[in-house]
C-alpha cells in the first residue's frame, strides 16, 4: 500500500460526512462508507443550540463555552459546504421563565423577556436533509454506498472488507454511530464502542407551517422546517428500535400546543425514531483511539451531533494531519475513558 490510499470514513451520519469534508478541504484524499440506512443525522430537527441546550440540561460553564465554539464553527463551515444555516431567534415558553432566563444569563448567553417567554439569538438551525446532501455533493465520488464487515492492520495503514472487496486506507475514521463494533478491531476499541449508549429519539414531521422560529417549552420542541414543521423529541436511553410509540407520539403532540399556547388541532403528522449514541458524559469520541495508530473515532455525540458536527470534524482532521490541536480536544479524547 502507498499513501495515495485514501483517509476512509465508515459512516455517512453528521459526524462522518463533517469530518470527511474537513479532511477533503484540506486536499486530502478521502472515502466515505456509506451503509445507506436512515441515520439518527436525518432523523433530527438540526438544532445548532448551545443556549438552550445548555439551559435545558443545566451544564456547566465550561461545557456551554464547548458548545458555543462549536456553533461559531458553522457559519463559515457552512459557506464552504454550501449549507443553508437559519439564524433566527429561539423561545422558551411554559414552565418557570425566570429560571431559564436567569440560567442562560448565567452560562454567558444572551437571552431577553418577551411576555411570558424567553428569547435569544444564539441558536442556529440546518434542515438536516439539505445539509446532508450538501456535504455528499461537495464530496461527490468519495461517498460509496457499502458496509464495512472487517477491519485490519497492514504495514503502514488498513485494510476494510466492504461487500465483497477489500478497500486500502492510510487511516480509518469511526463514524458508525451506535452502531456495533467492527470485526477486527482491538479490544480496546471494541470496549469503548460498546460503552456506547443508544438512545432513541422520536420526532413528528408535520406537514403544515407552525411557527417561524424554534419554539420550546417542557416536554417538546416545535421547529420550523422546509416540509413544515418537526415536532420533538423524546431521549430514551437503552432503545434500539426504530418503531414510532403511539404513546410517546400523544406526548409529544401535547406538550407542542402547550408550548404553542394553542388549542390541539388535526394535524398530519408522520413520527420518526433515530438511535443516537452517547458516552457517560454526554460528550463524542472525537481523535485517536487510544493505543490504535491509525485509527481515529467520530462517535457517541448525544442529542447535539448537528451543533458539534464541525468541531468533531476539526479535531479529527487536526489529529491526523498533526496539526496544533483545538482547545476543545482534550474534552472530546477517548482517551479520557
């Protein structure tokens, strides 16, 4: 093998396609496998929100200012790969204003009362399905459908099984999302992939105009999207399959016009369920797999994989390039575990 082999990236998902795109920018020569399932990237409202998601979860000072660097990523990310990113405000509404006010302020973000609810402009959206086929059009051939079955060491790289064909790489990415760990691979990254907890997520697409901004309140989100709107999200920890829950659906849809301040109304709705990944701090893998040369993971980013999608892809690219790395690498390592 000589290093005309290109970097492959096994997975098509946010954390993937980010990262390959990163790589490719840089002139590197990449290939992204793709297994063509419905990933958890497409099944998403494409929140790009570190202030109400680190309002929401009441993080530390320190994971809000991770977020928020991984927000100010997007917008030239976005020019560059040819993403639509929406900036408009986002809302709180329902439960105690004050609070979540008062929680945004704290964590540095800038957050305003308006009636009974509360705004900021810090949060950014993407409709995922243009921002996927963006990030595979500026790659264009690199991305081949296929599943990758076994993985092994050669002298100086890696070779993949997909299909029925054994593919050459100077360095592999994991971006397989909560996906099972790939034969071959050491036990060291076997264990810190299964360490990986799924977490299924539900949301409704509806087909009618809701609202032109995020709205929020306890139990539901509502989003704008270019079918209509999206309805989300519930977090269940330990879930795998992908079977809408009629009951989680009536929660949902409940929760929504409670935050909406409006009656409940007939409305079409076709629910969804992506399994998302997480480690025990709520953080991905992003970088070297400890003890791996070679091998790198872009995995396990919770419900945040669309906000944290261009710094996973830069701490990735800057790893293998070897590069002076981002102040927020050490938080993503696997090595930490």
């Amino acid at each position: 093998m000589t290093s005309s082999s290109p970097i492959v990236i096994v997975g098509a998902g946010v954390l993937g396609l980010c990262t390959a795109f990163e790589l490719h920018r840089l002139g590197r020569a990449v290939l992204v496998v793709d297994p063509g399932e419905v990933n958890a990237s497409l099944v998403a409202a494409g929140m790009i929100a570190p202030a109400m998601e680190s309002a929401i979860d009441d993080v530390s000072p320190e994971r809000a200012r991770l977020f928020r660097a991984g927000r100010d990523l997007w917008s030239e990310f976005a020019t560059a790969a040819g993403i639509a990113l929406a900036r408009r405000p986002a809302e709180w509404r329902g439960g105690d204003v004050g609070a979540m006010e008062a929680r945004l302020r704290a964590l540095g973000f800038d957050a305003w009362r308006e009636g009974d609810s509360v705004k900021t402009e810090e949060d950014y959206q993407v409709d995922p399905a243009q921002a996927l086929a963006a990030l595979r059009q500026a790659l264009g051939e690199a991305v081949v459908a296929g599943t990758v079955t076994k993985i092994a060491r050669t002298d100086g790289g890696w070779r993949l099984e997909v299909g029925d064909q054994w593919r050459d790489a100077e360095a592999v990415v994991l971006a397989t999302g909560a996906g099972d760990a790939i034969a071959g691979l050491s036990e060291t990254a076997r264990r810190l992939i299964a360490d990986i907890e799924p977490i299924g997520g539900q949301i409704g697409v509806a087909a009618g105009h809701l609202v032109d901004h995020v709205v929020r309140g306890p139990g539901a989100y509502v989003a704008p999207m270019a079918s209509g709107a999206v309805i989300g999200a519930t977090m269940e920890p330990g879930r795998r399959d992908t079977a809408p829950d009629a009951e989680a659906s009536e929660r949902l849809t409940q929760a929504a016009w409670a935050a909406l301040g409006r009656s409940p109304e007939p409305l079409a709705i076709e629910w969804r369920v992506g399994i998302r990944g997480a480690t025990g701090d709520g953080l991905p893998l992003a970088g070297p797999a400890p003890g791996e040369e070679g091998l790198y993971l872009a995995l396990a980013p919770r419900r945040n994989g669309w906000l944290l999608g261009p710094l996973v892809g830069e701490v990735v690219a800057d790893a293998i390039e070897g590069r002076t790395a981002s102040p927020h690498a050490r938080a993503l390592d696997p090595g930490r575990f």
